[in-house]
C-alpha cells in the first residue's frame, strides 16, 4: 500500500461557511432552548414526574453510544491490523470526540441545575454508575486525543497501536457504563435485563459507522477528493453485519424478557398494545432502523453511493427509534409497586404515561448534532483529518470491482 | 508473665481516654432531641407504621398537612407538581377488594437513589432518614429513575411562598424528609402522623425503630406488617400493617 498523504480542506468556499453557519445555528437554537429551560424550569418541557428524562436524553445516550462506535474503525486499524482502514483512522477518532462532546452538551444542558457543573465535576460518589461513566468519558476524551496524537505526529507513530488498543479497550468500557446506567434501574421492568450492557455495545457499532459513512461519503463529495468503492463497498457490508447483530440482539433481549413471567407486562406494551411506542419500535426501530438498511447494505441493492448513504441514515434514525423506546417507552410503562393488583393515584400510578416532547427539547436534542458537526467540519480545516484520495488504486491496488461477483460479508466484518 | 513498662503506659492511657469520653456518649445516646451542632446518631432509626386497615377512604388529612408543613404549593399542572405523599388505591384483580394508604419516601436501609446519585446529594443520615442536599443536586433526575417507590418529585417550575423549615430548590429533585426538621426540634412527629391522629384515624405512627420500648415497634413486634416490595431486600424504614 502506498504512503497515505492528508490534507487539511480548504474550507474557503460559499458551500463550507454555509455549513458552518447551519450547524451552528443549530448549536445555538440548542443553547437558546436550554437557557429557556433552566429560566423557566422543565415545565416548558413535556417531561415530568413520570417520564423524568425525555427527548434530550435520547439524543444523548444515541450520541454518547455512537461516539464509542465511530472509534470502531481506527480500532480496526491499529489494534486488528486492517490496512485498508489505517487512512480513515484519524477521521474515525476526530468523530468519536466530536460526537462524545456533542451527547455530553445535551446531557448537561438538560440539568435541572446545569450551573451547578462544577459540583458535577467536583463531588463524587463512587458508588454510583453515573460519576463512574463522568470519568469514563473524561478518560475516552484523553485516550482518543493521545492516540490522535500519536497518528499525526510522525516520531509518535510507532507508538499508534499501543494508544488505539488502550482508546479500544476504553471505549469498550465506556460503552458497557452507559448501557449500566440503565441495567442498574431494577425496579423498571424495561432494564431489567443483563443483555443491556452487550446490547448498547452491537448498538454503538452500527451507530457509530452509520454516521462515520455518512460524515465520510459527504466530506469526500463536497470537498472533491476521490473515494473509492474499496473502501465504501466494505463499510457498506460492515453496516450490515452490525445491523444485523443488533437486530439479533434485541431478538434475543425480547425473548429472554418473555421467559420471565414477570415482565410480560412490559413485553406486551412494547410489542403489542404500547401505542406510539409499539410503532416507533415495529416502524422506526426494526423496519426503518433494522431490514431496510439490512437490505441496503447486505444485496447489490445499495450498491450506489446514494443508496449506501441512505442505508446510513435509516440506521442513524432507527437508531434515534431505538433509544427513543427504551428511554422513553421504558419509562411511560408503570412502576410495579404492587405486583398483580390494579393500582391508581393522583400520582398517577399504574397509569402508562403521556410524553410530548416540546419545541425547546427538540431544539436541545438536536443541538448535539449540531455540535458534533461543527466540530467537525471545523477540525478538519484546521488539522490534516483527510487523506487526499481513498480512491481504489490508493487503497487497495487489488481491489476488484466485484459488481458481478458475490456480494457476501468480507473477512473485515467478520473479525469486527 | 510481665508487663513492661511501655505496655502498661499504653494500657493507662486508653483507659483514661475512654472513661473520659465515654458519658458523654452515653449522653448523646439518650437524649431524644438532639441539637443542630450533634449529628444525627444510628442509635435511632426512625420509621412509620402505616395501618391500612385504619386509613379512610377518601381523608386527605396526611397528605394537607404535609403540603402545610413543607410549603408544597404548586398547583394546576397534575403531572409535574410536588407529591412528597400520596394516597394510593390498590386493586385485586381477582376479586375486586379495595385497599386505600399514603404512600411516601420509605426511607431504605439501602436507598438506591443514594446508591445511583452522582453526586452524593441523595444521602442517608445515621438515623435512617433519606434526604437530599438541596445544594449539591444538580437535577439530574437519576435517583428518580433509580427509585422503585416513585416517591420522589422534580421542581419544574419557581417557586413562591416556601416555608423555611423545608428549603426547595427549582430543579432539583425532592421527596418526603420525615419531617426531619421536626424531629430534630424534638417534636417526636411527623406532619402526616399528627394529623392522622387529629383526625382520630390514627392509621400511621411514627417511632424509633431502634428503641425496642417505642409504641412503633411494640407494634411492629406484636403484629405482622410488610414493606413494599420487600423483593428489592430494601429494608424500608416505612412498614404497612394489612396489607393483602
Ligand atoms: S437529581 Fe439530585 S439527588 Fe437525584 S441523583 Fe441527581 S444529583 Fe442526586
């Protein structure tokens, strides 16, 4: 393979300030939603007593779960050795801070008492899952940014593989804390499962490269530099094996839920008579998110550069669909305080719970896309991130148009 | 077998020192009140004993008087106002018996709210009651997720006309204190408790859980009582008597 040679954009054109512009209007809409919100207190939000975390922590925990997977590709590089993905490694660190950073925004943003952030960062209880995950992500930020380091600087080179295996088996951790967050709620019936932790890990994979290809496909196309089919024929099947995995996961997570009598309560809502939350999990989670994408990425279907982004998309909006039904479905479903017997209050227990989110939330949410992306496209002017060409004869000299051939997973997915 | 002379310095000096300090703690354990300077002590555990079959449908009298005590006020908005206690009806499936009790904070042995709070806002004082410090929280909502009871409340919204017994804060989470401010003082009450016994219901009783000789627990011993979700192996400070 030939010496791979970066380049930071040029980023003087109309296209790239309007870009600029958009995402931080974006961000900046966010912010204005949450000042909004800690002015007036969460009741301009559609959050309450019962459903206490909403729509922003869904963007969060999607964003905080794909800043763990869009590492995934540089981890291919350094620590399994891939080569074809060692020019996309820096890229893939650049967007597993960037989207951290924009999930921990809205995470914060969403305090009741988001000025009381030193406090966050001052007082610990160990014992909670929380502070640990307040430290796992401070550590995620180091580690990526050494092995960034590592990467760019040429007498530090050497030095890559050991960086990207200790950001790998970090990220790995990191994920397992946030899927904790939720296993560690044994009263709610929805998270009651030790499946979560693995779950939230297949979740980041798929999540994570879904936007890697889209950010990836999009730079390149904008900024003319030349990206072959080496590379996103891979990626594309990659995607699939991750969907697919995820799907199988929350097969599994079902059934496992359906063996224990005690939680068919919950099975059913979601499954079955949930409402909203049984569409967005048929509709959004496994149509949308799951066998469309599967089957863009898996069958010469989505073999074109339009249809490979939009497999990227389905997967970044089932992804939302996914979050959305275990943060929010999982809490709309009533506590269980008395185990068979009807139950009301002025509380409203026993009651499945009422969930609009507001337009500050939704301004909130986005914003740490926003965030991610201006991050972004901003790194990549100031710092060398892109390789001048990923073309086919850059790449991979052997590579093969394999249009007519088969189209089966490649020997990269099945070690990921 | 001699003792040297080193070791019997040492031996002299711990039994000063302990017949020094020990009345005084003998005073701090049985004195009821206790002033604001001491610490809360584990000698007690304070507690509830709810008797369902004595609360009244339809009697309100706990939960007014506890809104009075701890100045919850917000009104209109059913979904995000304060409930730091609440009547809850239960229903048996099967056979459509009726049984109606407040329900609150039950002051675990093992609070998981504390145990999830990143902060250590959620805390547990040396006598079983479990409250938050209004000055660390910072809203983030996870001891309300953690909280098998649903017993706590978020403030969504400013607030007006606080009673300075029962500080509040705009976002950040809150729920039912025990009245430790009236515990503290020494009034040997609850908010709750008194008024049910105002109303001549006496269907809650508030006591030292720790003192074998308290009205709570020659109760809890004579009788038998249950705890929600006694599954969870909380070991709540908040007993029900006839609960089916
Ligand atoms: S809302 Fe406050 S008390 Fe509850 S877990 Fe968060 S910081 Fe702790």
């Amino acid at each position: 393979m030939k010496a791979v040679h970066y380049s930071v954009i040029q980023g003087k054109s109309f296209g790239y300030i309007l870009l600029l512009g958009i995402f931080g209007a974006i961000t900046a809409f966010g912010f204005g939603a949450a000042l909004y919100m800690e002015h007036n207190g969460h009741i301009v939000t559609g959050m309450n007593n019962q459903i206490v975390w909403g729509l922003p922590h869904v963007f969060a925990v999607f964003l905080i779960v794909a800043a763990s997977g869009a590492l995934n590709v540089a981890s291919m590089a350094s620590v399994f050795g891939r080569a074809l993905y060692k020019p996309l490694a820096r890229l893939s660190g650049l967007l597993a801070i960037a989207l951290l950073a924009g999930g921990l925004a809205v995470l914060l943003l969403d305090l009741g008492r988001p000025d009381r952030l030193i406090i966050a960062m001052t007082y610990y209880n160990f014992k909670s899952i929380f502070a640990l995950n307040i430290i796992l992500y401070s550590g995620f930020f180091l580690l990526v940014g050494i092995y960034l380091w590592m990467m760019f600087e040429r007498r530090m080179n050497p030095f890559t593989k050991v960086a990207g295996f200790f950001a790998f088996i970090w990220r790995l951790i990191l994920t397992t804390g946030t899927g904790s967050i939720f296993g560690f709620l044994v009263a709610r019936q929805a998270y009651d499962a030790a499946i979560m932790a693995p779950l939230f890990i297949i979740m980041s994979f798929a999540f994570g490269l879904a936007i890697f290809l889209l950010v990836l496909i999009s730079s390149y196309a904008w900024t003319h530099r030349e990206i072959g089919d080496a590379v996103v024929e891979r990626l594309r099947k990659l995607l699939g094996i991750f969907v697919a995995s995820v799907l199988y996961f929350v097969l599994v997570y079902h059934l496992t839920n359906l063996y224990v009598t005690e939680h068919h309560g919950i099975e059913r809502f979601i499954l079955l008579d949930g409402g909203i939350y049984t569409e967005i999990f048929w509709m959004g989670q496994i149509l949308i998110g799951g066998l469309i994408p599967l089957l863009l990425c898996l069958t010469p279907l989505g073999r074109s550069r339009p249809m490979v982004l939009l497999a990227a998309v389905l997967v970044i909006l089932g992804g939302l669909a996914q979050v959305y039904v275990i943060i929010i479905g999982g809490q709309a479903f009533p506590l269980e305080l008395f185990p068979g017997k009807g139950v009301s209050s002025s509380f409203f227990d026993g009651q499945i719970t009422f969930y609009q989110p507001s337009i500050p939330e939704m301004f909130l949410g986005f914003s740490g896309i926003g965030i991610t992306l201006l991050i972004t496209t901003f790194a990549i002017k100031v710092l060398p991130f892109l390789p001048n060409s990923l073309a086919n004869k850059d790449v991979d000299p052997h590579f093969t148009d394999q249009s007519k051939g088969d189209s089966g997973p490649s020997a990269e997915a099945a070690t990921a | 077998m001699s003792i040297g002379r080193r070791d019997f310095l040492k031996a002299s000096a711990i039994a000063t020192t302990a017949t020094a300090f020990a009345p005084g703690i003998n005073l701090i354990e049985l004195a009821a009140a206790r002033n604001p300077e001491q610490a809360a002590t584990a000698i007690h555990r304070w507690g509830l004993l709810i008797d369902v079959n004595k609360c009244v449908k339809g009697c309100t009298a706990c939960v007014d008087a506890c809104f009075i005590e701890n100045g919850i006020n917000e009104k209109g908005s059913p979904t995000t106002d304060a409930q730091w206690i609440r009547k809850v009806t239960t229903k048996d499936k099967a056979t459509g018996h009726e049984q109606i009790f407040p329900v609150m904070c039950q002051h675990c042995e093992h609070p998981p709210c504390v145990d999830v709070c990143p902060t250590g806002a959620s805390f547990k004082r040396k006598d079983g009651i479990v409250l938050v410090d209004k000055h660390i929280c910072i809203g983030c909502r996870y001891c309300m997720m953690a909280c098998p009871y649903k017993a706590r409340s978020f403030v969504h919204q400013t607030l007006t006309g606080q009673n300075h017994n029962a500080p509040r804060g705009k976002g950040t989470v809150e729920s039912c204190t025990l009245c430790v401010h009236k515990i503290d003082r020494g009034d040997g009450i609850t908010a709750c408790a008194d008024a049910c016994a105002g109303e001549n219901h006496k269907a809650i009783i508030f006591g030292d859980l720790k003192d074998p000789r308290s009205e709570i627990s020659r109760q809890l011993k004579a009788q038998a009582s249950s705890q929600i979700r006694a599954d969870f192996n909380l070991n709540t400070g908040v007993r029900y008597r006839g609960l089916s």
